[in-house]
C-alpha cells in the first residue's frame, strides 16, 4: 500500500459526524478529546479542519463532546501557575450590536470590590459589532498579553482581560475562519468554557437557548463550577426585560433557577450605540434605567454564582449598594 491509499488518522472523526443521517452520530467524550487533541497539535489536514468544524456546526456538538474539546484544548495551552487565586471566569466572545456591552461595567463593578475576575475573548470576527477589547481604551485598562501580565493586573486592580490568541493562538486562527467559511464554529462555544486560570466559578452567555443546558453538562462532566444564561447578544449580560433562565453547577450539583423580569414593558432599542455613554453611565452624567438595570441584574447573578447571596432578593440588593457606592471618579481622568 503506498502512502497516499493510507487513510489519514483524523478521517474516522469526519466518518462518524459524516455518514449520513443514519449511519452518523456523535463522538464519544475522549473520541472528541482525541480529536481535538490532534486539532492543537496541527496534526490535520486545512480541508479536514473545514469539514470537520462545519460538521460539527451543523450537528450541534453534545456535551461529551464539549467536555472532551476543552479538556484538550486545556491541555495544549502552558496554564498559569497558581499564584493567584481568582474569584470568576468571564468570557466575552460575541460582540454586542443591538446594545452597548453594560456586562463590562458589571466586571469592573465586581472587580472594585476585591473580586479577582478574569475576563478572555477575541474582537473583530464578525462585522458590526462592539467587542470588548475595543471599549476597555475607554476606561484607560490595557488588555493583558500574557498569563503573567494578567496576574499582575488582577493582583494590582482586581480585573483583567487576556485575548484568546495570547493564551491559546490555535484556537484563535479557528475563531478567525468565522468570515471564511460565513458561520460560526464550535471554537465559539469551547473557548467561553477554557478558564485558563482555573477561577472558582464562571459566568457564560449564549445566544441560542438550547445551548444552556449543554454547557452546564459539560462543566459537570469536567467538575466547573459554571453559571450560564441566555445573554443579551451572546454575551454574559442579563436582559433585566424579560424572564431569564439561569442554570449552574455548583460542586457536582445541578441548579436551574428562573430570574423573572423587571419590568413589566420592554425598553425600546436605541437607534445608535455610543460606547462613551458606558463611561458616562458610570460617572453618573449620565441616566439609563435600561443601562443600570442590566448592570445591576447581570451583578447580581455573578454575586449568586459566586455565593455572595442567598437568594436573588439578596442578590439584587447587595449589587445595587455596590453600583450606589460605586467610585465614580475613578475613570474621570480618561479623556
């Protein structure tokens, strides 16, 4: 047999995802661990990672799955030693375009009162919206550019943001295809769940709803502690207009808790996004009921998850002292 009638190793990952709608299924965890495995160790082939990647789109990845791409993808990046304990995982991967990324302020409120929260993503991948990594100028934070960098913000002011291609560029070149090949790709869902710095807990949005209970499967197969809800735009940011579904592992346990809406009416979408309202808003020159309600909600779920609060009631009002007592002259002095 010569070399080219060999069949490449990675091909039987395609056959099984591939082989139509009967003979096909889903990877087993360590087939997808495997797989990915030889993914991060440029062991496949361009049209193989294509095809693959679409797959996998297509099919929707299962929670076995899920757990076996990130305990891979964990595995090929070099973790940070552990000389510093952080408090939450964030992960901000999909831009916001329908309203402004208020989640951020959510972080840096979190983060202004000594908790460590270590937030990870990636900016520009699709057209039209606001990552950010483009907003954080804003506040004067300079994103990190490696693990120790990110260590020593963290330590220094309690908050640090850390690209995805500084920590794991493999996965990032992945997230990269999103305008070659027009869709997403599962890199999108394993790369919110990574938490490289081994957090206590994270907090994680999505979009699609089915999505919730995936990851939360997930993180059980791998023992997280996650909390993950349907997010405005994909992002970890609670729309305080309507009920949210909040669902989380805790040590092992699975909760599933329903947060009911604020208000009775939904606020109306702005025509125009202005990043420096963001700043403004935190000043106080500014008033956005809308604004200050996703930042209080969205805090308050990060405070539950982190078992600050008994109840949401508790919650809500323990996030509200915090945003009343805010310091707001901390960023006047960006221009």
């Amino acid at each position: 047999m010569t070399k080219n009638d060999q069949e490449h190793p990675f091909a039987k990952y395609i056959r099984i995802l591939g082989k139509g709608k009967k003979g096909s299924r889903s990877l087993t965890q360590e087939e997808a661990y495997s797989a990915m495995t030889m993914i991060m160790e440029g062991k496949v082939e361009p049209v193989q990672l294509g095809a693959f990647l679409m797959l996998m789109r297509v099919k929707e990845e299962s929670a076995e799955e899920l757990a076996g791409f990130v305990k891979a993808s964990r595995d090929s990046f070099e973790q940070p030693e552990q000389s510093i304990t952080v408090d939450l995982d964030w992960s901000s991967y999909a831009g916001k375009r329908r309203h402004l990324p208020w989640f951020l302020l959510s972080a840096l409120l979190l983060a202004n009162n000594n908790f460590l929260v270590f937030m990870h993503g990636t900016s520009g991948h699709s057209a039209n919206r606001i990552y950010t990594e483009d907003i954080l100028p804003l506040f004067d934070i300079k994103p990190a550019t490696s693990y120790e960098e990110s260590a020593r913000q963290m330590k220094q002011s309690c908050f640090s943001y850390l690209s995805l291609k500084y920590f794991c560029p493999k996965l990032f070149e992945m997230i990269e295809l999103r305008q070659l090949m027009g869709l997403r790709s599962p890199v999108h869902t394993l790369a919110r769940m990574l938490n490289p710095f081994h957090a206590r807990t994270s907090i994680q949005g999505i979009f699609h709803p089915g999505y919730r209970p995936v990851h939360q499967q997930a993180a059980l197969l791998l023992g997280d502690n996650i909390t993950v809800f349907r997010g405005e735009g994909g992002e970890a940011e609670r729309n305080p207009d309507v009920d949210c579904l909040v669902q989380s592992v805790e040590s092992g346990i699975i909760i599933d808790e329903q947060w009911p809406a604020l208000f009775k009416r939904r606020h109306i979408k702005p025509d125009h996004l202005e990043p420096s309202d963001l700043l403004s808003l935190w000043q106080g020159t500014k008033e956005d009921e809308y604004g200050e309600s996703t930042i209080i909600s969205t805090t308050a779920i990060a405070l539950k998850a982190l078992g600050k609060a008994d109840n949401q009631e508790h919650a809500l009002d323990l996030a509200s002292q915090f945003w009343q007592a805010r310091p707001k002259q901390k960023y006047s002095k960006v221009s």
